[in-house]
C-alpha cells in the first residue's frame, strides 16, 4: 500500500511539474515588446484602437471582441472588449475560446500538407483514387423548384486534391452557399454542412456529397465548397488517425496550441463564447439560437462530426501561434513542422490562374488563402502577399510576411450591423506602424 501511495503522488508531482512546465512555456510563446519602438509602432497611435472598439460597442455594431496584434513573435496588442454574455453580463476575456468555422480551413489544408510532404498523394491526383463514390460525378443542367428535381450531364473531368484546396472542385455548400437550389438538393440528400450535436460521420457525410451532382465541371470555376471537408476525411484515410487525433498530434501539439478542440473538454466550455445577434427589441444582444445547425457546438452533442472546413474552435493566441509558423517558414518551437516550399504553396503560389489571373485581381488562391496581388495592394488591401481569410461567425485573421505581423480578430455574431470592424481594425493597426 505504501509504494502504491508513493507512485501515485511521484505520478502526481511529475504531472503538476509538466502542467507548469507547459503554462509558462505557453506564456512565453508569445513575449511582450519590450517596447513599442523595438517593434516600429507608435504607442500613441495604439492607445486609440481602444476608443475605436468602444464606440463599435456604444453603436451597437458589435457586441465586443478580442483583438490581437503580433510583429515577430511579440506581442504588440491584445485586449478583449464588450460583453461576451448578455445575460450575465460576463464580459469578453482574451483566453475565451470561440467557434472559428472557416478558419478552420487553413488549418486543414496544412495538416494535408504535411502529409503532402511524406509522399502520401500528389495535388493533381483524383480524390476517386481514395474515395470511389467521387468517381463518376455528374453535374447540374436544369432544377426545376416546383418540386427540387434535376438533370445532370457526366463530369468531363475528375475532382483532384488540389481543386479541393482551392474551392474550385465543382463541389458546393449547401444553405450557407448563394445558389439556392442547392439548399434544397443538399437537405434532400442529408448532407451536414455545418455544426452538429447529431451522430454524423465524417466518411458517411462524404459519401453522402458524392451523390449529388457538382455545381460546375471541376477547375472551371471558383465556387466556396465542403472541399476542405472531403480533404480532412482524406488525411484520415492517408494517415490512418481520426482526423481530430492527427491535427492535435501533429499541430496543436507542437505549436502549443493548448485550446484548439472541434469538441472543447467539459472544462472548458465555460471559456465559449456565446453566439450572439442583435436583440429583437432592437436594443443590445441576445443569444442566437441557430436554425439549420446547433450553436452550442461544440459544448455538448454526439461530438462525432470532424469538419475540416468549420469545426474548430480556439483562442486568438492560438490561431496566432499557427499563423507564425507559417511567418516562420513552417518552424515553431525549434520543430520544423512544414518546409518553406509546402508552406510557399499555401501562402504565396497562386493555385488558379487561369480563373485569378494575378495581374487582373486584387488577390489570388493559395492552397490555403486569399493572398493579395500588386493590383491588391494598391486598391489599399494590404501589402502584397499578405494571407487572410474568415469565419462564419464573424471572425477574421490576416498574416503579413513583408512587415512580419498577424492580426486576429474575434467575435462571435449572426447578422451584426459590424461597422465594418476588421477593416477598421486593419486600419488602426498599420496607421500605428513606423517601419
């Protein structure tokens, strides 16, 4: 008995040492500027970003936020603002978590390029190599809405990995896309788009995307997909780990990404932020409830559903940690966790000129982002080749290679006035810039 209580209390100091161990070491992934002139930022200039989300906040354009600012791996901005929770009155934190949806998309499509890197498929390769139901894909001629039947014609081509990453696939969403006979051709086949508490499978959710026809004949046309989620159900198939269990292992893990969940444990749904919409009164907040999707995603449910393409939630200095590693060439923590080719192909190559000519639009599609052009740049975007993209739920990031920087931006609203608070944001933080 007494070896048993002397294992058992070395097994709980070894555990209380290593969780210490990781929370300082969480704390320090991120260090504060020593100053703001070490950065090439004016503090003054900084200190106004706050009045900015005030009167956001006192407009009722927004009901808070956490902002997040970071040039070269140091901390140059983070304050939470608002109430998270309108009820009681809880206000935002910067450790809250929140609901990312599409920005989960860059995550998966990074996850895919490690294993990219193994040999494990090529991007031009047919995703019907590994998912047969893909093989003989038709695509939409007519929808007659009276009663949602169609005719097809045979897809002349097969959807490849690479239109997967770029959304050009022929695939389409469902209700979340603009093409409603879609919504009623997606409900009739049982296909789940977004947040679910049911029991959906990954590979029966799929199968069931393969059944219905394509929008478009694939690599002829840009159209917002669940690609990424077919490319998360292939890095199960490639890998041959749950989809979940990959990502942690082999991102979350070594970037120190401590929050970053499709299901958050029960200790810590508390730190979920609220889906909130403007209140029916037309003052303040309240919750939004959600109609074709569960909004307590992802705090309680069957908790089977991996999405790749807007499953994930986390903090902002998660997403932070995953956007330096790509500023850093595919390094974090002395682990080289992508090269700096894989991480040039989901940051700077443009994977679709011949539908983005660079020279004709203000971005291009990498594997992973929009990433703004010279033409971008000049209409005022941003600098040329800085990645970006967002959520569903109102959420925003943009990473900057020329000047090192990131900037995350959460919120968790449904059809918010806004005020157009992440290009406001963007605006604060580069009017605050010395170099």
């Amino acid at each position: 008995m007494k070896k048993v209580l002397i294992s058992l209390w070395v097994v709980f100091v070894f555990i209380e040492v290593t969780y210490a161990q990781s929370s300082v070491q969480y704390s320090q992934l991120f260090p504060k500027a020593s100053s703001f002139a070490e950065i090439g930022f004016n503090e003054a200039k900084l200190q106004r970003i706050d009045a900015g989300f005030e009167d956001l906040i006192s407009k009722v354009q927004i009901p808070g936020a956490v902002a997040l600012v970071i040039r070269d791996g140091k901390v140059v901005y983070e304050k939470a603002f608002g109430i998270a929770d309108p009820k009681t009155n809880r206000p935002y934190k910067v450790d809250d978590i929140f609901r990312i949806a599409s920005m989960s998309k860059a995550i998966t499509s990074a996850a895919a390029m490690i294993l990219y890197e193994q040999g494990k498929f090529n991007l031009d390769d047919p995703i019907s190599k590994w998912i047969p139901a893909f093989k003989n894909m038709t695509v939409l001629s007519s929808y007659n809405p009276k009663d949602t039947t169609y005719t097809t014609v045979p897809a002349t081509k097969q959807i490849t990995v690479r239109q997967l990453f770029t959304h050009t696939s022929g695939l389409s969403y469902g209700r979340i896309s603009g093409d409603i006979r879609f919504h009623a051709i997606s409900a009739k086949a049982g296909i789940t788009e977004l947040y679910t508490t049911d029991k959906v499978l990954l590979a029966d959710n799929i199968n069931k995307l393969a059944s219905i026809p394509l929008v478009s004949q694939p690599g002829e046309k840009y159209n917002y997909a669940l690609g990424l989620d077919v490319l998360g159900y292939l890095i199960e198939i490639w890998s041959g780990q749950q989809f979940d269990v990959f990502l942690n292992e082999n991102l979350f893990k070594p970037l120190g990404m401590k929050d970053a969940y499709f299901y958050l444990p029960s200790e810590k749904i508390n730190r979920l932020v609220p889906v909130l919409k403007p209140s029916a009164s037309g003052k303040g907040w309240e919750k939004y409830e959600g109609t074709y999707y569960d909004a307590d995603y992802p705090a309680k449910g069957a908790k089977t559903w991996f999405s790749g393409g807007a499953g994930l939630s986390c903090t902002a200095r998660d997403y932070a940690l995953f956007l330096q590693m790509l500023l850093n060439n595919g390094k974090a923590n002395d682990k080289q966790i992508l090269s700096p080719y894989a991480v040039f192909l989901l940051t700077a190559a443009n994977q679709t000129p011949d539908i983005t000519p660079t020279e004709k639009s203000e971005q291009f599609n990498s594997l992973g982002f929009g990433v703004v052009t010279a033409l971008g740049e000049e209409k005022g975007n941003g600098f040329k080749g800085r990645f970006s993209w967002g959520g569903y739920f109102n959420t925003n990031y943009w990473a900057d290679p020329k000047t090192g920087t990131i900037m995350v931006l959460l919120k968790q609203t449904r059809f918010a006035p806004d005020g157009g608070s992440s290009n406001l944001f963007t605006r604060w933080i580069t009017a605050a810039m010395e170099k």
